[in-house]
C-alpha cells in the first residue's frame, strides 16, 4: 500500500508540471487560430494579472506550497482571505491568457479541457485535507 502511495506521489510530482509544460508547448507551437487584436491584447492583460495573482498566491503560502495536496493548515492570510484557491486561478487566468495573446486554438482547448479540469479536482482534493 505504501508503494502505491509513493508511486502516485512519483508520477504526481512529476506529471503535474509536465501537464503545465504540454500546455505551454501547444500555446507556442499548437493550431492557430484568428483572433481581433482586442482580444490579444485582453489575453495580455490576462497574462499578466494571472501571473500577478500567482505570484502574490505563491509569496502567501510561505511554507505551505507543494506540488501534491496534502493535510496541513489552511492559509487564510494575505489574497487567501479574499479569495478562495488564488494559485490556481491565477495559472488559469495566465494559460487562457497566453493562448489568447498568441492566438492559439490548441493551447485554448488545452487549457479549458484538460488543465481547469485538473486544476477544479486538486482544488477539491485540497479543501478535503486541509484543516
């Protein structure tokens, strides 16, 4: 049992990041697609508050950060009194962002189907162990 555990947290701890890399890689190089430059531009605008929000998230979490969710306390100081999970709405905000700046129909697809997704789930695994 305690195998299964450390395999999980293997691929886990290694996985996670790659599905954020796979993202970036289909943003850069995915199917294009046409977008006015006002949403271009609003995709920058994304970009950088997501990257605001992700940051600001990461400094809060002090100690607390990790890759896997796991029993600890919860952080209820700095943006996390105002707003529930900011990391990850912050890495959402940056991806869809991206896509959208760089006008990627790949990247936007990505994001929406396979990263939010991943994000709503460890979101949900986090509110049932932290305390």
């Amino acid at each position: 049992m305690k195998l299964l555990r450390n395999v999980g947290e293997f691929y886990g701890t290694i996985g996670v990041p790659l599905l954020y890399l796979l993202g970036l890689y289909l943003i850069a190089y995915g199917e294009p697609m046409s977008l006015p430059i006002v949403l271009q531009i609003g995709g920058m605008g994304g970009v950088i508050l997501g990257i605001v929000v992700w940051i600001v998230s990461y400094i809060h979490l002090g100690n607390s950060f990790g890759v896997l969710p796991r029993s600890q306390k919860r952080v209820k100081s700095g943006i996390y009194a105002y707003i529930k999970h900011p990391m990850y709405k912050g890495i959402m905000l940056t991806y869809l962002g991206l896509a959208m700046a760089n006008q990627s129909l790949s990247g936007a697809w990505y994001s929406v189907l396979i990263l939010f997704p991943l994000l709503f789930v460890r979101a949900r695994i986090e509110d049932k162990l932290l305390k």
